[in-house]
C-alpha cells in the first residue's frame, strides 16, 4: 500500500510537484499520465525514496520513507524495482552482470543459481541468452527488457515503470505491455507505470492517475477516466491542440 | 554604483559556492570513512580501481618521472658547474623527486589520467540514472563507486610515486654520469649522503594525500553532475582543474608542516 | 580478457613498488648502517661550528663513525663520537674539524696515533684536538700577515729614506759597480778562461757524438725492422757525417783555444766591454735611476747557443754556435759561426782568348761561415738582418708560447747564378736549456741542397755563463 500525503517539491524556484495525494492499490497497475516535464519521474522517485520531498508524506506499507535513515530505507527499497526511463543498465558490466546485480546484493546464492535465476529472468522478458552482450550492444526495446529483468530479478511486491514504451515501434510497445501485464498478474504486483501512450494506458492500467500543474487532476479506473469530463484529461486523452495545456 | 554592487556580489557568492563545495566534499570524505569502515568491502571493486589508477598509469608516470629527472639533472648541472659541484646533481634529483616532483608529478598525471575518467565515468552514470538504479537496488553508491575509488587512489599513488622517484634518480644518473662525465660514485653517494628516509617517506604521504584528493574530487564531481552529456564534459574538465589545483595548494601546505 | 587476472597485476605492482622503496630505502639508510654497534669516545673542541650531529668521522678519509651528540661543556663544545667496534683509536690520535670544501659539510677527522700506543678505552676522551683553519680563522690569518707586510714596509721606509738610506743605497750601487768592474777584468783578461769554455762546450760536444752513436744504434734497430723511418736512414754515411762534423767541430773549438777563433776576438773586444761598463758606470751614478738600473741591468742579456741539424737528403750536419747580445728587451745582435760540411760551390767561366769556356766548380769544404745580424723585436715578431752563412740576408722569427715555440724564416745568398737560399724551421724548447728543432733548408735549391733536417740546440743565458765561468778554474 503507497499512498502520497500533500506531496510538495521544488527545485530551486522550479515548483515541481504542489501538493501531491495520492492512493496505489496493492496487486493493481497504476497508471500515471502528464505532460512531458511535468513531474511524473520526480513523483515516481519520491516513491521509492531516491527523492525526499520538501513536504508532505510517501507512505510505503504504512511507514513515511520520507523519514527513513539510509539503511531503513535500504530495506524497503528490497521491495521495489524499479525500470527506468532509459533503462539504466550498468554499461560497465554485461547483462549478465546487469541482471545479477541484485541477486548478489541482495542473496547469498551461489554463481551457478544465480546464472540459473538470471537465464530465466531473461526468458522471461523475451531474451533469452544474450547474457554475454554488453549494454551498448542492445536496442532501445532490449535494454529496456533487460532493465525490467533486473527490475523483478529478486521477485518485488511493487515495481515502478518510467515510461517502458516510449521511443518504441509499436509492436515492441506491445510486446512490453504484454509483458507488464503478465508479469503482474503472475508476481501479483503492485505497479505504477508512466506513460504518454494512449493506447497503453488502458491496456496496462487498473487505475489512471492525470497529473497536472504539480497536482493529481483526475484520478479512477478505466473507465472513470475514460468517462471524464476533465478538460485537461480530454485534452491530453485527444491529443488536441486546444485546450487548456498550454504547448508553448 | 549599482555596477560595483554587482560585482561584489558575484565574488561573494563566488566566495560562498567555493566553500559550500568545500564542505560538500568534506560530507563526501567523512560518508566515505563510514561506508569504507563498514563491511563488507568490495575486494573486486577495489581491485579493478586500483588495476585502473595504478597499474595502467605505470607507463605515464614511468615516461614523466624519467624525464623530469632527465631535465633536472642537465639543468642542476648547468647550475652545479659554476661551482664545480657537478656531483651534487645526483643529490639534488634525488631530493627533487622524493620530496617533490615525485609526488606531485604523479599526482598530476594520474588526476589527468583517472581523476578525469573518475569524474566522466560517475558524471555518465548520474546522468543515465544508473547511479539511482543502484540506489534502487538497495545498494549505496558511495559505497559501491567511491569508497573502491577512493582506496585505489589513496593506495596506487604512493606506489606510483615510488615508481616515479626511483625513475626520476635513474633518468638523472643516465644524463649526470654516461652524458655528462659526472663521476658516478661522487654521484650516488651523494644521494645516499643527502637524502634521509623521512625525504622518501615524507614525499610518499604527501603521494597519498594527493591519491585522495584526486578520487574525492573526480567521484564529487561525477556524482553531482547534472545537464546531460554537457554536464559530464563540465563535470571531468572541473574536476581536473580543482584536484590539479588542490594537490598544488595542499603540497606547499604539506611541505611546510612536514619538512 | 589478458590472461593475468586484475588482482595478480595489482598485487604485482606494489610488490614491484615496494620492492623499489625497499630497495631505496636501504640505500639511503645504509649510512646509518652498523654504526650503532660503535663505541662511544668523547673529544672537547673549542668551537664547533657547523659540526652536526650524525656527521662523519673520518681517519684518512675512510669513515670510523658518526657524531653522535654535540653538547656544551665549560663553554666548549663536547662531541661524541661513536667509533665502529674494529677501529682502536690510539692515545695519541689528533682531531680536528675539518670540512669538505670550503662550503661543504664539516666532518671531524682523526689523524691516527703511535702505533703501539695503548688505546683509547670505550666512553675515553681524545685528548689532542686542532682548530681546523675556519674561513673565520682564514682570514683574520690574513690580517696579521698584511699586518707583517705594514711592518716590513715601514721598516723598509726607514732603512731607505733619509740620508742614511741614500747612503745605503749609493753603497750597494758602488758594490755594483766594483762588480761589474770586476767582471769587465775577468772578462779582459780572460783569454785562456774562455778558452777553457769552449773546451767544456766542445765536451759537451762529444758528449753530443755520443748520445748520436747511440741513436744510431736505435736507428739501426729500425733499419733492420725495414719501415719508412729505417729505409729514410739507411745510409750509414749519414751518420759518419754527422760524426766528422762533430769531429770538425771539435776542430773549430780547438782553433778557437788557439786564439785563432773569433769568439775570443768578440769578446775581447774593449769597445764593446767598455760600453757596457761606462752604460753601467752612468746608470749608477744617477742616484734616483734605480728603478732603472734594476730593469735595465734585467733587460741587458747575452746568450751563447748552439745549435745542430742534421739534413736527410745529404746526411750532413750543419753547426752553429752563436752568441746574441741582448741590451734592450727588442733589439739584439747575433754573432757566429756555421760549420758546413757541403761546403759552397762556386763556379767561375774562365775564357782565354780565342779558346772555348772553361768552367771550373769549387768547393770549398769544411768552409768556417759567419753569422753577424741585428735584430728588432716586435712583441712576438723579430726581423733579423745582416749576414746568413758568409752571405747577406734577412730573417723573421715568430714567437708564441711564452717564446717556447720559434718559428722562423730566412733567405739569403742572393746569387744570379742560382736562386736564393730559403731555410724555414720550428723550434720547440723542452727541456730548460734544450730545444728540438725541424724544418727544411734551402728548399728552393736548384742545386740539389734542398732538404728537410732535424736538429737540436742548446742555449745558455748570461747567468748560466757566469755559473761555467765560475767552474772553470781561473788563473789570476
Ligand atoms: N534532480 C533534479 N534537479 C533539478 N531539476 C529537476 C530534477 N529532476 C527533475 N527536475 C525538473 O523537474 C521537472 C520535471 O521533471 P520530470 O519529472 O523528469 O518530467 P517528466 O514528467 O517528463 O518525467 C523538469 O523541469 C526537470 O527539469
Ligand atoms: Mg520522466
């Protein structure tokens, strides 16, 4: 359960996030919209505590990470993963290495479990046996599979996407999807995922989130959104010109 | 008038963002000490660190260190002459290099060589998040980037400086006693004469400082890099420049306190 | 991936980096090294200025030991020496600070004792110790040696001003001049003296001949070896030339003993003694000339040379003896004899009437020739005039080295019936009264005489002849 309690940051002058409420059912994918720049990954990376805000609560199983010390902190992140916008792959390392990382952080398993566990997370992401290949040598599409591999590697109850199909073809952006969708229903997860795609959103989404100007606009199901009236959310969900986001 | 005010308040904040840096490396320095103490270490890091900063400068520091010992032996000579002291260019690169030149020429080299690359590779990594994603995945970066960094460099320079000091004396003896007809036991006996141990030893602590100087600086600067790929490239020519000019400033600091 | 691990690379590195410090270490440590096994000797110097602790302790430049401390005691310095175990330092020894170079580290140095001497017991004291002259000392050494220099100078004041110094001074000129009175007698009346002389200089002479059969010899032993120099001597008669013409030599010599010479002519020549003497006479009498008279008396010299060559292509030796009178440092007069063994060719066309010419060459063999030039100097250049061999000449001489080295050129015998004679040579002085000397005589001789030669003279100044005239014994 995460639930976002008056949620305030600002870098510098730059008001980020004003005020931020917000409830993630557990098992459910959450799905976050917005404009480009409007705050989606710093709201994403207040919930797993790589950003503390500058008011407010991140409530993770009933405990305010924003007040957590380093090592606490440590142990709820365990909870977690997380695939980043452009993946974040260790590019020093193979992925291999990229994949296991956590296992060895993390486990005390042995190298040959671990390669074992590590096949399997690739399979299971579409990649099987490109263990040897360095990151620099994979596509967008790849790298991104193989961050969502290292992302679940150690079985998280939540695990946070940041845009997993943006820049993609479409058919990879299907096939990503598909497999956010299958990955949550066989780990039961709980997801929070940002997307600009229309498409995915209602595809990947039990719940929709609109953030606008720092805030939560809109907030319900599929369906609710679908049905909403918000000018803003119509904006967006159109691709409309007219309206009142403001391009320039 | 208002210009003048301006400027006073650039140079005061110019002022305050220096020592703000100051402190923020001094809190980077002290969480390194505690992440360093806290096991378990990560022998691997280290070592690939170390195989980076110091064996992979050999060459550099070996090539610097030859021929600055090299240089001072044909300039003492010149000098040395007037007095018909030319033995005593042995002695004099001797002491150059173990209280000095050593020690600062290879720090300079290696910040050149593996502080910049310290600052790009963590610059690289902060900005493509990968730094967050190790966070992500529970695991400190201080720990897991700087800490083996910081270790290396403190380590690998006094070895390096070693290197370069026996270097320097042997480029000096290859230019004083085959070029320069300086007689070579009056040569080396004068090395044995003038330079105490406290010189080499002296010069190796100063070395370390310099190690970590160099790696705090390049991991700072990496780790806080923002803007992209421009920001890293700011990122590594920064870093070179303030651990280039801390070692120079710290050095006269360190000689005064030490010899 | 290389084959050698990361971690091997690394370990290798600092074990190489450690193994250099090690290394270096040592070698600077090293001179520390079993001095601490020493014996401790104690030694009180009045000053110990510049010693520091650790410095050396040297006997005869080998280092014994270090110092070990430097402290004060009844206001002189105590040092403690610490001497390794296998040196024994005798009662007797000495030491001193010492330092290397002016500017260089002091050191304390120990001039080993008596052998047999009972040695110094460990803790002792050296007993004997010598202020090593300090620039301090150095120099305020200096001061009284300027002040001994005031003394003599003042004294030397005294002694010469006044009138009792005038006086002083107008006796020592009159002792002068009652000298070189003397000296003018001896030299008026001394005929058979001189003659005497000359017989010493001809056994030098023969001494000469001798010291030439023995380079015959030599020369024989390179003859046999068949080289360039053996093939250039190969004919013995050069040698048995070079052996009459030293015999001749001896002959001249002896015609001189007879009165015949005109050596003994010259220098019985009042003109030129008396003008040396009334020179003498007139410089002593002006009582403020004795600058003068010191320099002059400095410049006027006389020299008597002999000089011998030997010419390859004709074998023959040629002799000179002359006598240079020097009275001014630039101008001299060379008077002498040439032995010449050739001999002059001279050729007279006789035609009688009506009959065909007739030309008859003489030579005139073992001819005595005479030497007569004046000469100016010209800082390192002399130019000579007068006559060369019996014939009228010129010369140039040039010097260089502190007139060590003499070359010189000369033409002479201006005939119309054959070219000039041209003599150019090098002389090198080596020993004292030695030269060696080499060159080539007449080498524009369409007679035949043109030929490279080596040779060797000997020169005596004035007061090497006052030195002979003092060994030969004298009648009175
Ligand atoms: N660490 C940071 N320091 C300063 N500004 C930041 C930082 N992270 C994000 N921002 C700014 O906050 C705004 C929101 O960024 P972001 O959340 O990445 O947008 P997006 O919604 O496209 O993911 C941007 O204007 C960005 O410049
Ligand atoms: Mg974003």
């Amino acid at each position: 359960m995460i639930k976002l309690v008056d949620v305030h940051k600002s870098f510098g002058r730059q008001k980020v996030l004003g005020g931020i409420n917000l409830d993630i059912e557990d098992g459910k994918t959450t799905v976050i919209i917005g404009g480009s720049g409007g705050g989606k990954s710093v709201l994403l990376k207040h919930i797993i505590g790589l950003l503390r805000p500058d008011s407010g609560q991140v409530i993770v199983d009933g405990v305010d990470i924003a007040s957590l010390n380093d090592r606490d902190l440590n142990e709820i992140r365990k909870k977690f993963g997380m695939l980043f916008q452009e993946a974040a792959l260790f590019d020093s390392m193979n992925v291999m290495e990229n994949v296991a990382f956590p296992l060895r952080a993390h486990t005390k398993k042995k190298d040959a479990e671990i390669r074992q566990t590590v096949a399997e997370m690739l399979k299971a992401v579409g990649l099987p046996g490109v263990e040897n290949k360095m990151p620099s040598e994979l596509s967008g599409g790849m790298r991104k599979r193989v961050g969502l591999a290292r992302a679940i590697a150690l079985h998280p109850q939540i695990v946070l996407f940041d845009e997993p199909t943006t820049g993609l073809d479409p058919v990879m952006t299907e096939a990503i999807n598909e497999l956010i969708i299958e990955t949550q229903k066989s780990f039961e997860l709980t997801c929070v995922v940002i997307s600009h795609d229309v498409q995915s959103i209602f595809k990947v989404g039990h719940r929709i989130a609109m953030l606008y100007e720092g805030k939560i606009v809109e907030y319900g199901t599929s369906e609710e959104i679908r049905g909403s009236s918000n000018p803003v959310l119509r904006q967006f969900l159109s691709g409309s010109l007219e309206g009142p986001i403001s391009v320039m | 008038m208002n210009r003048i005010s301006a400027a006073v308040d650039r140079f005061g904040r110019a002022v305050l963002d220096n020592i703000e840096e100051m402190g923020r490396i001094f809190i980077l320095f002290i969480s390194v000490l505690m992440w360093m103490v806290r096991p378990p270490l990560k022998l691997r890091l280290i070592f690939k660190q170390m195989e980076f900063v110091g064996v992979k400068s050999i060459f550099v520091v070996v090539l610097t260190g030859t021929f600055t010992g090299m240089v001072m032996a044909l300039q003492g000579y010149y000098g040395f002459r007037m007095f018909n002291a030319e033995s005593l260019v042995g002695s004099t690169v001797a002491l150059g290099m173990t209280r000095e030149l050593g020690p600062v020429l290879t720090a300079l080299m290696v910040t050149a060589r593996a502080g910049s690359a310290m600052a790009a590779e963590l610059g690289t990594m902060r900005v493509t998040e990968q730094i967050d994603a190790l966070s992500v995945m529970a695991t400190n970066p201080v720990k897991h980037l700087i800490v083996p960094r910081i270790i290396a460099g403190v380590i690998m320079l006094p070895a390096l400086t070693i290197v370069s000091d026996f270097m320097g004396i042997l480029g000096g003896y290859f230019v004083g006693v085959p070029i320069l007809n300086i007689n070579a036991g009056a040569f080396i006996k004068n090395i044995t004469k003038m330079v105490d141990l406290g010189d080499i030893y002296n010069g190796l602590i100063k070395a370390a400082f310099f190690g970590l100087i160099l790696s705090l600086v390049g991991c700072y600067k990496g780790f806080n890099t923002t803007g992209g790929a421009e920001g890293v490239g700011k990122a590594t020519t920064e870093a070179v420049v303030l651990a280039s000019v801390s070692i120079l400033v710290s050095d006269y600091f360190l000689t005064a306190i030490m010899f | 991936m290389s084959s050698i691990s990361t971690e091997a690379k690394v370990g290798l590195f600092v074990l190489v980096a450690l193994i250099i410090l090690g290394y270096m270490s040592f070698r600077v440590g090293e001179k520390g090294f079993g001095l601490k096994k020493g014996y401790p000797v104690h030694v009180v110097f009045d000053n110990a200025t510049g010693l520091e602790k650790d410095a050396s302790v040297q006997i005869a430049g080998v280092e014994v030991g270090r110092v070990e401390d430097i402290s004060l005691k009844d206001g002189k310095a105590l040092v403690t020496l610490r001497i390794v175990p296998n040196v024994r330092l005798e009662k007797d020894v000495q030491a001193k600070i010492k330092a290397y170079g002016i500017l260089g580290d002091k050191y304390v140095d120990i001039v080993p004792g008596t052998l047999g001497e009972a040695y110094i017991a460990v803790g002792g004291d050296i007993v004997r110790t010598e202020q090593q002259a300090d620039i301090d000392k150095l120099l305020s050494e200096l001061g009284t040696i300027a002040g001994d220099v005031m003394e003599v100078t003042a004294s030397l004041k005294n002694s010469m001003g006044g009138a009792k110094g005038e006086e002083n001074i107008r006796a020592i000129i009159d002792n002068t001049r009652a000298i070189t009175e003397d000296l003018a007698r001896i030299v008026r009346q001394n005929d058979a003296k001189l003659n005497l002389m000359v017989d010493n200089l001809s056994e030098a002479s023969s001494e000469m001949r001798r010291t030439f059969a023995t380079l015959n010899s030599i020369v024989e032993k390179i003859d046999s070896g068949e080289g360039t120099i053996g093939q250039l001597v190969e004919n013995r008669d050069a040698f048995d030339n070079l052996n009459q013409t030293l015999v001749s030599l001896k002959g001249i010599t002896e015609k001189i003993n007879r009165g015949e010479g005109s050596i003994g002519k010259l220098v019985n020549d009042e003109d030129t003694v008396d003008n040396l003497n009334s020179s003498l006479k007139s410089i002593g009498k002006s009582m403020d000339g004795i600058d003068r008279y010191v320099s002059k008396s400095e410049q006027f010299k006389t020299f008597l040379s002999y000089r011998g060559e030997y010419l390859f292509d004709s074998g023959d030796g040629k002799g000179y003896i002359d006598l240079t009178i020097r009275p001014k440092e630039d101008k001299f007069y060379v008077l002498g004899l040439v032995t010449n063994p050739n001999g002059r060719l001279t050729v007279t066309d006789t035609t009688p009437a009506g009959g065909a010419t007739a030309r008859t060459e003489t030579w005139e063999r073992d001819e005595l020739l005479f030497t007569a030039q004046i000469g100016k100097r010209f800082k390192d250049i002399a130019l000579r005039g007068g006559v060369f061999e019996s014939t009228g000449g010129v010369g140039v001489d040039y010097f260089a080295l502190d007139d060590r080295l003499q070359l010189t050129f000369e033409v002479f015998d201006f005939g119309s019936d054959r070219n000039a004679h041209l003599k150019t040579y090098a002389e090198y002085r080596f020993l004292k009264h030695i030269y060696l000397s080499a060159g080539w005589d007449d080498f524009i001789s369409n007679e035949g005489g043109d030929s490279p030669f080596v040779g060797f003279s000997i020169k005596f100044e004035d007061e090497d002849l006052k030195y002979l005239l003092g060994s030969v014994p004298m009648p009175n």
